[in-house]
C-alpha cells in the first residue's frame, strides 16, 4: 500500500479498488447493488492481471484482491443475500453479517 501522501504521515492509503468494493459490497439498492458489484469484480479483476504483470511484492494486495473478489462473486451469485439487520438498522449483505464485517481481508 502507499503512504496517503500527506508530510509526516505514516497512515497508509487504501488502494483504489477498495472504494469500489466498500461502495459495492455497502449497496442497499438490490438494483444499484448488481451493478456496483459487477463492476467492482471487474475492478478487481483488471487489478489482479495489472498486478501478476509486475513485480512479485504485491503479494499482500494480491492475496487482499483475491479474498475481496471472492466475496463479490458470492454477494453476484445470491442476490437475495440482502437482509435487514435490526442491530445494524438497515441492510446488510448476509455475508458480511455472519463474518461481522464488509472487509473481509485481513489488514496489514
């Protein structure tokens, strides 16, 4: 991962798919839900290929992709996977409700 490129700052920044992927895998809308997720596995795809391409020291960020693009292609395959969490107080994936979270890859 990159420094967020602030002076000083030792916060790493989270690589461009994954905002793609949170808004994706956060999706209410069962609609807007399909197409983010559809669009995020092909986000993550094109990064898994630009990555195998390069250099062996992405090696985290590859093994991150592969958990993050498994979950997508879960969430594609169910879409009824959405239900509402009266803890949470509004839709949750089921997925990400029994894992207890929407980031299933580990952090660094």
């Amino acid at each position: 991962m990159h420094s967020s490129g602030l002076p000083g700052s030792s916060v790493p920044s989270l690589p461009g798919w994954y905002e793609i992927y949170f808004a994706a895998v956060r999706e209410t809308d069962e609609r807007k839900a399909q197409i983010q997720l559809e669009h995020a596995a092909k986000t993550l795809e094109d990064r898994i290929v630009q990555l195998r391409d390069a250099a062996p020291n992405h090696r985290h960020e590859l093994d991150d992709l592969g958990c993050a693009l498994t979950y997508v292609r879960l969430l594609l395959m169910a879409p009824s996977a959405l239900v509402r969490s009266p803890s949470v107080g509004g839709p949750v994936h089921t997925l990400a409700a029994l894992m207890g979270t929407t980031n299933i890859c580990r952090s660094h």
